[in-house]
C-alpha cells in the first residue's frame, strides 16, 4: 500500500493541515501596524517656474550656466548617462541614489522648484535634468532591483512606477535607496495615490512585453522620465494601511507546510522501520511452539525414510 495511503500518514497529514490552517488565519488577521506614519506634505511653495525655457532658446551665458550646474551637482552624477539610453545602473546612478537619500527630508522639500510637467520633461528632457519637483499620482508598482555595486551597504534598491495626468496614463519611472513604506506589503501598495518630491535624472527607455486587446504579445519601447525620490506620502491618509505576514512570505508558509508533511512522512517511515526490525528480531529469537517442533520432528523422520510418530492419545 503507498505510504499517502497508509493510516499514520492520513493522521500526520489531517493534523498537519488543521495546525497550520489555524496558524495561517491567526497570522493573516495579525496586522503588524495599524497605521503608517507619513511625513507631513510640505508647505512649500514651487520656487521655480512650472514652464521652464527650452534649451533651444538659452542664451550662451544660460548654457554655460547650465553645464556648470551638471558638471558639480550630485558630485557629477547627472551628466553620466544620455537622454533616451537604454536603462541601466552605472556609476552616476548610483552616485545619484546615494546623494538623494542623504538630504534631509524638511532641506529636500524646499528645494522643490516645481511639479513636473510631464509631456515638456519628454519633449526636452535635457532641461530638466537636476530639477527637483513634485508629482502626485498613482502608485501602480514597486520592485526590487538588483545593484551592480553596494550604495550605502545596499546591495539593492527599489523602483516604482507612478501613473499622472488624465486617467494616469503618463507613466514616470521612481528609483527608491530604501523600501519605501517597509512596514507595508507590497500587495497593498499598488495602486494608492501618493505625492513624490525627487530629483529628475533623465529620459530613460526599455523594452518590456505586453498583450495586446487581441491577446497577441507584443514588444514595444517605453521612454519615461526617470525620477529618483526622497520624499514619499499617500495622499489616502485616512485609509489605514495594514500587512501580515502571510502577505510578504506566501512561500515561506507553503515550505513550511511541504517540510511539516515530508519531514512527518520519514517520521512514519523511520517508526515503520524500527517496528519491522523488533518483529524480525523477536521471531528469530522466539522459541518454537509446541506444535512446531512436532512438525520440524516428523520433517525429519521423512527425510530419512522413517514413518512419523503415531499420533498423541487423547486426554483421558
């Protein structure tokens, strides 16, 4: 019979699968914080033109300005890659991240020049590399991203994806040193809006697959402003935001359960064993029934041609 059939093992399995249930609804009503506390939005007002001038129209004094700008802000780091390249981690973006996360959060909001204006950062992205601005919108994803070389001891950082303007169709690429909102599955954090203050790095393009209404997959290209954030808020504070554990570790949970069922099953199969070896054991140990060496006896007297001994008398 297979062992999933055998009666310990349907035990092990019944009881097995009633604790962990029990375990699995306890932590998933268990939240570990009520509610996430968001740095206040600032009062600061835009300091610096919401329209700023096309590059195009700058005078030479406004150029060299503007190249000595990028050649010293963030210790160089905005003038390491191109508008439009492909995305990519290299020296300057890590620089870059590392140089965001280190201001101060009160300092970074008033250097806040203005909301980004998404179809101008699009159309002449060179003039709005290293502004610091805001945008609201809709949080739509947040992923891990594995670094090339450590930032501040992080081997990885964290992207995101805001939706703005009409319907939120203008997609802007967020790049995040630390987790934005840790105490928060990430389950919960798509899809809410929030208000980011960030500084512009430049227009980066990639490539990425999609269905289209036909459901034929289809390969396009994507430019998007690359913003990297310093300063994060949902503007849905009234919702409270909660996570389990159950949330950030679904593998976890079911590991546990393969390791709870397998490890029992050798646990029935080692028990198993060491009966079947007591058993053998004690029957070549035990002494012969009376009724077995009556027949071993009459084997023996055939053997050698002799007639087997006569039958015992009844009791009297």
């Amino acid at each position: 019979m297979p062992f999933w059939r055998s009666p310990e093992f349907l035990r092990f399995a019944l009881i097995a699968f009633a604790a962990l249930s029990v375990a699995a609804v306890f932590l998933y009503f268990q939240p570990t914080q009520q509610r996430i506390s968001n740095p206040p939005a600032s009062s600061t007002t835009a300091s610096g033109p919401t329209d700023l001038p096309s590059t195009a129209t700058l005078t030479p004094e406004q150029v060299a300005k503007r190249e000595a700008f990028l050649s010293t802000a963030f210790e160089g780091a905005l003038r390491d890659q191109a508008d439009g390249a492909r995305l990519q981690d290299t020296t300057g973006s890590r620089k870059l991240l590392d140089q965001v996360a280190k201001f101060d959060a009160a300092e970074f909001a008033r250097r806040v020049e203005s909301p980004l204006d998404y179809s101008a950062a699009r159309a002449d992205p060179a003039a709005w590399r290293g502004r610091y601005v805001r945008l609201s919108g809709l949080l739509t994803h947040v992923w891990a991203e594995k670094l090339a070389l450590p930032v501040a001891g992080r081997a990885t950082a964290w992207r995101g994806q805001i939706g703005s303007g009409e319907d939120f169709g203008e997609p802007t690429l967020l790049e995040f040193l630390d987790r934005p909102f840790p105490s928060m599955s990430l389950t919960n954090l798509g899809m809410r809006p929030v208000e980011i203050e960030g500084v512009v790095y430049r227009l980066a393009s990639f490539e990425s697959e999609y269905q289209n209404p036909k459901g034929q997959t289809v390969e396009a290209v994507w430019e998007m402003p690359w913003i990297f954030v310093r300063n994060i808020r949902f503007l849905d504070d009234s919702q409270a935001s909660t996570h389990t554990f159950v949330d950030e570790h679904p593998s976890l949970i079911l590991g546990l359960l393969a390791f709870v069922i397998f490890g029992g099953r050798l646990l029935v199969w080692w028990i198993q064993s060491r009966r079947r070896g007591r058993r053998r054991i004690s029957e070549q140990h035990a002494t012969p029934a009376p009724s077995s060496i009556r027949v071993m006896f009459e084997n023996k007297l055939r053997e050698k041609g002799l007639p087997p001994a006569p039958p015992s008398p009844p009791n009297p």
